[in-house]
C-alpha cells in the first residue's frame, strides 16, 4: 500500500489537490488496495476494520510525504526536521547543531542560506515576513527549497499571486520542489496543530495554477514591500 500511495501522492500532487483535501483525496487509492482481498488480517489475525484501514492508510501517506524528504538539500532537510520539533521557536544551538551534522550540513551554512538566525546559543527559523524582500533566485550562491518556498509565501502574502509569479518565472523548474515541499509542511503543521502556517502552506499550493499562469505570462515585478527587521 504504502507504494501505491507514494504513486499516488504524486499524481495528487500534480493534479494540485489542496494540502487540506489530500488526506480526503488518498482515501481512495488506499481502500482500491484493501478492496482487492476478500479480507485483511493484522498481527494477531484479526480482520481490520475500516477505521483501522483508514488509520492506517493516513499513516502511510505521511510515510510518502517524509519519503519526498530526500529530494531536497541537505539544509532544507535540516529545517524540515527543526521546524517539525520547534516551529518558528528558538532552540538550543547545541541540539541544533547535532542535527545539522546528521543531515549533512553546517550552522555557518544554515545561516548563509538564509534560513537561521543564530545569537546567543539560540537558533530558529527565519519567518517569511522576515526575509529579505529584493531576494533575486538567480543570485543565490545557496539556494534551497526551505528558502524558495517561503519567499513564495512571503510574496504571495505581501504582494499577491502577481508577486509570487514574478519569483516563480526566475526560479524556472526550480520552483516545483517548493509546491512539493509546501504539502509536506502543511501536514507537519496539521500534526502540531499550527493553523496559522497551515493555512499559509496551503494558501500557496490552492494558489499555484494561477501563480504558474501569470509566470508564464511574464508577470511584472513588484515593488518591494517593506521589509521587517530581524529578531
């Protein structure tokens, strides 16, 4: 089942189902799976029953989307983790940086990368209001999917679909690992029963065909909006 499903995430995916929808969504694929046996049996020989397949069905949709992990880089792998134990909260720098070097990077990185800010033995995850404005793509030395998926937030929140298509058209295919990443995210936040980021992850995904239209059609630049100081 568990391959079906990761087969099938990425046709939902493609076909843009909403965050919110896909758990609803991957119900069917899961159950075409129990529906060709006249029976299922667990551990101990029982026949599942259909809330037990319904649990165990979302256990391996999560499953699928952890598995999409390894197609990013090492630092946004880094951030995924921390953002699933911390969210937008400091941590210790320590804990931190044992992470980092389990996922095959660097604090001095992380930070260069524009995803940490790291003071005082502290570390959290930049928010998206807090990164920079004039961010160019096709400048950055270090791009990552954690950093391109919430500058799309950032813009589609400040300046709308028009804002988010103008990064969209200078990330090229680049920016379809971001859509990828924003499903994942949105399902560590339901899980932690984070709303207010959910709803963000979400909003971008929804907003997607009209984000990759107005791309295509060579969407102007917007102004800069302005820019919050770091905390």
């Amino acid at each position: 089942m568990k391959q079906e499903l990761l087969d099938a995430l990425g046709h939902l995916q493609h076909a843009n189902i909403a965050p919110v929808d896909l758990a609803q969504a991957a119900i069917g694929p899961g159950m075409a799976v129990f529906s060709r046996f006249a029976g299922v049996l667990d551990a101990e020989d029982r026949e599942i029953s259909v809330r037990e397949a319904l649990s165990l069905i979302n256990q391996a949709l999560d499953e699928s989307l952890a598995e999409q992990e390894g197609d990013f880089d090492a630092d946004s792998r880094f951030a995924i983790t921390w953002f699933d134990q911390m969210g937008f909260a400091e941590g210790e720098f320590g804990q931190a940086n044992v992470l980092a070097q389990a996922k095959n990077t660097g604090m001095a990185g992380l930070v260069e990368a524009g995803i940490i800010r790291s003071a005082r033995g502290k570390v959290r995850l930049l928010k998206p209001g807090e990164l920079p404005a004039h961010w160019d793509p096709t400048q950055d030395a270090r791009l990552t999917a954690w950093e391109t998926v919430h500058q799309l937030v950032r813009a589609l929140e400040s300046g709308g679909e028009g804002a988010a298509a103008a990064l969209v058209a200078k990330l090229g295919t680049k920016a379809e690992a971001a859509r990828e990443l924003a499903y994942r995210l949105y399902s560590l936040c339901e899980r932690r029963k984070r709303a207010a980021e959910a709803l963000s992850y979400n909003a971008l995904v929804q907003s997607w065909p009209q984000i990759m239209e107005l791309a295509k059609q060579g969407a102007p630049v917007q102004p800069d909006p302005t820019q919050t100081d770091l905390i």
